[in-house]
C-alpha cells in the first residue's frame, strides 16, 4: 500500500523532491504512501473481529514509514552498484526488488521488535498460577515471548501451552513426562531440559516460580543467575530456603516480587514506608470452606476440604486454607521477606478475601489493599509493575461489598497455636514445619489420615523431644541441609 500511494501521489500532485539518491521520489508521495496505509490500515479494523488501539495504530505509522525508508536506502545501494533491477514483475514502474525492499526492511524492524520482547519463564506453567499466568500473556504476545514452560505430570495441557505459546524450552525434571512429550519437542524444535543450569547465554527479564511444595526449591534457586526478576508464588521454597534464595538474588542482580496475594498486598502498602513505624501487620484469611459452619471436621474428605469458598487454587494450598495452616506459613514467609519478627504479624479471619493485608503504622494511620479475589490481578500487576489495566473491573464494586472482619480462636483453629512455640520459630524450626505439614496434608490427600490429624500430629511432633534435639544439633548451612531435614521429618510422621 505504501508503494501505491507513493506512486499515485506522486504522480498526481508532484512537486518538490524527496531526496537526490532517488529522484523519482516526492514528499507528496512520502505523505500519500503513509495516508494510503493508513487508511488501509483503518478499513481492515472495521472487522468487528480486530480491537483497535492507538498503539497498533502509531506501530502501522511506524512501519510505512521504515518501509519507505527501506525503498530509499534501497535505491541508493542499487544506484552505488549501478543496478536498477528493471524487470517486467510489474511493468512499467521497476522490477521484483523495487516490490520487496520496503517489506525487507519492515521484517528486519519485526525482528528486532521481536528481540525487544519480554522473555518469560515459567516454572510450573501447568498449575494454577502458571494456568493464570498465560492467560494473561495470551492477550498480549506483541510485549511478552514466553520462552520456557515446565511441568511435572499434566503432560497434556503441557503439550497445550506448547503448541499455544511455542517456547524455547521446557524444563521436565521427570523422565517419565519427558518420555512422553519427546517426540512432540523434536517435531516443533522445543529443546528439554532436565537440569536448569544447562542452559546457556540466555536471560529472562521474567520469571514465574510456581512449582507447588519443596519441589520448587532448587529449581527457584538455579533460576534467577538466569532471570533479571523472579515473581515467586512458592511459599514452600521461601521458608525452606530464603537464605540462599536472597543470596542468589543479591548475586546475580535479580529482582525479587511476591505474588501471593497477602505478600503482594504487604509490599505495596510498607513500600517506601520506614520499618520502624509499623505496629502490626494483619494477613486476612477466608476461613476456609469450613469457616462457621457446624459440621464433623472428622468425617472431612479431601474433596471437600479442597472446595475454597472464594479461590480457584491448587489441592495442597486449598487443604492448608482449610484448617488456616496456609496463613500461619503466610506469617512465617512474611517475616523472613520482610525481615520482621513473628509478633509483628496478625492472623484475621475475613470470609470476603477482597482486603488481602492491612498494616498499622505507629503514627496513627493503616492502610489496607483491596482487590477482587482473583490471583490474576497481583500476578498482572507484578508483570507490568502496577501499571496493568483490568478492563473487567466492576465499577463501584468497592461500595457494593460488606466486609466483616473475626479474630480466630486457637480451640476452634488449632493450627494458630504454632505461632506461638517460640522454641521451634526459627530458621530450622520454620523449615521442619513446613515440611512435616506438607507431608501430612499428602497423607490427608491420600485418605491415609483425619482432616483433623493434620494440625494435631503436627503440633504433637513439633512438641516432641526428638524436634527438640534436632534444633539444638541442627543448623541450615547448605542447601542439602534442608533436605535432610525433609528426611528427619519423614521419619517421625506415622
């Protein structure tokens, strides 16, 4: 269109040249081709089909003009190599180069607006956060290139995200899914990986970690030499190995975002606020499914205890929402990120879960954050640096919501009563309750346990005198350290 509207314009109205290397060329014709696309450019997005937007707009003015410049620098490396390449492709208006030199130089733009892509990787692209994730990506592939997925058994909805998003990469540390997915990977050219340190010269200006549990770890921790920000959504991996996660992100220059919804909420209420004045800082919890309803927690199953009344979330996370073990980790992996004592930090019960976190300055003031229970917004939100535009907000719904707050009792919510055992809060005492916990819930998960049993055998063992001994012998020193914690704990779970 550009080459048309040059041709005619310039043939119709003339006037002063454009430039010497190309005498043919007009202004009048430089003004046409760009009037010609453009106007092309608006009739094709009267297609229903097509949402127009000001940006898709000022990138076709861009275009018409490189394509035009194209044409020129063109003309002149012809003219340099005294070639003109007049065939008949088109009679009577040059040859075959004269139709392609605009589109060449377009292409070459694309390819460096391709470049100019935000690269993304996402570590468990298949559970809900990843799920979440890529919806919000999908809208928008003009800014974000999604280069690595992984998985560790839902192979078929994997193979999906690939054939959508086509990466790079996926990481499957499971040699049962990488069977499963290799010949897929070698037909489309998606390179697996199986250990996150084989990759080379590659960074990613973001990073998703949402692999569920203490399977997160080290594949959180051999990420970020590769990322320049890292979301992490894994509470299990902060808890269990915040030491070295922070080091690894000191070292290599990576920022680091939350979020989980309450730590999301927490980092932008304190952010450039002094540490010192805040009194008390409040994670709000839903209550679970269970939450002020009269019923045999005993008799419990696992599908039941899964149904979150308000999230769409994972088993393990929904099981932990449910007996409010979930906000006592929240408590622990807030004061390790936000380098704040336990006693700092308050569990409510907030059965709306749209006020995610509200902190209590010394001055007076609190401040709490609001948002729809929809974990796409603080994950939208950190992918765009607070600068995402949710066109599905309801207007006024702030106003049309009542919001009851309840303090939780530790005979109706044993779970609480852990924040209380001084003696096992602290680095070793956070990691052994993280991982027995996760170790009984797969129990529960199972059918091998009570819904109950959960918090109760966790807060027999963290009585015990076997815990006791192994605090006072045992120190995290290296990463393997957690690990044979994990192995410790697997032996006083029945």
């Amino acid at each position: 269109m550009t080459d048309i509207g040059g041709y005619i314009f310039g043939k119709l109205i003339g006037g002063p040249k454009l430039i010497k290397i190309s005498p043919n060329k007009t202004w009048a014709g430089l003004f046409g081709s760009i009037i010609l696309s453009q106007f092309a450019f608006l009739i094709f997005f009267l297609d229903p089909n097509y949402k127009f937007s000001i940006s898709i707009l000022l990138s076709q003015f861009i275009l018409s003009i490189i394509g035009q410049a194209g044409d020129i620098i063109m003309s002149y490396v012809k003219r340099l190599n005294n070639k003109k390449d007049a065939s008949n492709f088109i009679p009577g208006h040059g040859g075959f180069l004269d139709r392609v030199d605009g589109l060449i130089w377009i292409m070459i733009f694309g390819k460096f607006i391709n470049l100019m892509k935000k690269k993304v990787c996402i570590l468990g692209s298949t559970g809900s956060i990843g799920v979440s994730t890529l919806n919000i990506l999908s809208n928008d592939k003009k800014n974000f290139q999604v280069v690595l997925l992984s998985a560790n058994k839902n192979f078929k909805l994997l193979l999906k995200q690939a054939k959508v998003f086509k990466p790079k990469y996926i990481y499957a540390n499971n040699l049962i899914l990488e069977n499963k997915i290799k010949y897929f990977c070698k037909k489309n050219k998606i390179v697996i990986i199986n250990d996150l340190n084989n990759l080379k010269k590659i960074k990613f200006d973001i990073t998703v970690s949402a692999i569920s549990g203490i399977a997160g770890l080290l594949p959180t921790i051999n990420i970020i030499k590769f990322s320049r920000k890292i979301l992490i959504a894994n509470k299990e991996s902060i808890i269990c190995g915040w030491k070295f996660i922070s080091n690894e992100l000191k070292k290599y220059n990576c920022i680091f975002v939350p979020i989980d919804s309450e730590h999301f909420s927490i980092a932008n209420l304190i952010e450039h606020k002094n540490k010192n004045l805040i009194k008390k800082i409040y994670l709000l919890a839903s209550g679970g499914p269970f939450f002020g309803k009269s019923i045999n927690l005993k008799k419990v199953t696992p599908v039941q205890a899964a149904r979150h009344p308000n999230w769409k979330m994972g088993k393990k996370i929904s099981i932990d929402s449910a007996n409010l073990m979930n906000k006592v980790l929240e408590v622990i992996e807030a004061s390790l990120i936000f380098n704040l004592p336990i006693n700092k930090f308050k569990i409510m019960i907030h059965p709306q879960s749209l006020i995610h976190a509200i902190v209590e300055f010394r001055n007076g003031l609190s401040s709490m954050l609001y948002h729809k229970n929809d974990m796409k917004i603080p994950i939208a939100n950190s992918l765009y640096e607070n600068s995402f535009l949710n066109k599905e907000v309801e207007q006024n719904n702030l106003f049309k919501k009542n919001f009851s707050f309840y303090e939780p009792i530790s005979k109706n919510v044993p779970a609480i009563k852990i924040l209380k055992l001084t003696k096992v809060l602290n680095e070793t005492g956070f990691i052994i309750i993280n991982i027995i916990n996760e170790i009984l819930v797969a129990k529960f998960l199972n059918n091998r346990i009570l819904f109950t049993d959960i918090v109760y055998k966790l807060l027999n063992i963290l009585n015990s005198k076997a815990i006791k001994n192994y605090l006072k012998s045992n120190r995290i020193q290296h990463i393997n350290d957690v690990f044979k914690a994990y192995n410790f704990c697997r032996s006083l779970v029945i």
